[in-house]
C-alpha cells in the first residue's frame, strides 16, 4: 500500500530528470523488503506555486512524502527514509531543499478498492 510522492518546484524540473529520479526512488521502494510489490505506488507532482522562508520562489525544492500503513518499526522507517534521501542527495543535490517525510496510515481507516 505504500504511497510515494515526489513534489518539486516547477523551475526544478529544468535542472532535474524527474522521470528518471521517480524510477530510482520506486526501485527503493521496491527493494527495500518492507512492501509487497504490486502494493507499491509512486507519482510525482509538479508544483507551480511555492514560498521557501525569505528566498520565496526564487530557491527549488523536492520533497517526499511517503505514506505506508502502520505497523514497520521506526528503525524500517528510518532506513527507508535514509535511502530515499540518498536518492535525491545523488540526483538532486543542486536543489535548495530536500526533504523526505515518512508517515503511517491507520489500517482501521484505510479503505481500497481494487479490480
């Protein structure tokens, strides 16, 4: 059920292969033994609008958020987490900010439908 996005400032997408660092963070993902691999999920969102303290839109960033349903120790989080931003550090470095945020999903709440 993990749920990768990878949001980044528009004017990133110029400096940055995009396809190519989602592919890359999908591979983690998929290789990290945490996650059935049909369950895995990853897209990116290309954002238009965005504020970086005093820099405003003037400064890049990437930033992950990563939903997985409850239940991993914090140590599994914290590995993955680790990766993913070994990923980016390798691909993205020339971006101003890089941030990765792992959060769980409560399993009574969690609804999927699939076909």
């Amino acid at each position: 059920m993990p749920n990768l996005v990878l949001e980044y400032s528009n004017t990133a997408d110029e400096r940055l292969n995009v396809q190519g660092l989602l592919e890359d963070l999908h591979r983690v993902t998929l290789n990290c033994g945490l996650f059935d691999a049909d369950s895995v999920k990853s897209r990116s969102l290309r954002s238009h609008n965005w504020l970086i303290g005093e820099y405003g839109d003037s400064e890049d960033f990437v930033h992950i958020s990563f939903e997985l349903l409850s239940g991993r120790t914090d140590e599994q989080k914290r590995e993955l987490s680790r990766k993913l931003m070994e990923v980016l550090r390798e691909q993205a470095s020339h971006i101003k900010s890089l941030t990765v945020n792992i959060r769980d999903m409560d399993k009574t709440c969690f609804q999927k439908i699939t076909n």
